[in-house]
C-alpha cells in the first residue's frame, strides 16, 4: 500500500503517515496491529488505538492514517509505518 509521511511539527521527531488508499479498521484491527509489532496499547476507542514502546509513541486511526512520536529519525519512522501497513 503507498502513503505519504510528512513531519508536521518541524523540529520534533514526530512524523504523520496517510496512507492513499481508503482503510477502515476496526478496534480490535488497531489493537491487534500495534500489539503485533510489540507496542503496548494505552489508549483504544472506536476511533483510535495509541500504543508505546520504549519512548516511542504510535497513534493508529480507523482510516489508517499514523501519528508516530520520538521517533529516531524519519528513516525508522517510516520503517515502522511499513510494519504497520503491511498488517492492514
């Protein structure tokens, strides 16, 4: 699946990642995804699941759009994000 990641907030190691076609993901879809790549879920609702692990922090929605902060770098941001997608 192809995305976008940009860095929305300059300066900081937060990156947004959307993917271009349209997702919809139940709770247990975001639950299941974050867990499978080793993040401990947080937060989960009907419209979002935040997940951390270690100081990284990944928010995933229902429409799979991503908001991954502390990052390394963008590289292993969008690293990550591949892992993600490829669950969807």
């Amino acid at each position: 699946m192809e995305y976008r990641i940009t860095s929305p907030c300059k300066g900081t190691n937060t990156y947004e990642i959307i993917p271009s076609k349209n997702v919809k993901l139940s709770r247990d879809d975001m639950i299941s995804c974050l867990e499978k790549c080793g993040f401990e879920v947080s937060i989960s609702s009907d419209m979002l699941a935040v997940g951390r692990n270690g100081p990284t922090e990944l928010t995933i929605y229902t429409r799979g759009k991503l908001i991954i902060k502390h990052a390394k770098d963008k590289k292993s941001a969008e690293s990550l994000a591949k892992e993600i997608i490829s669950l969807l």
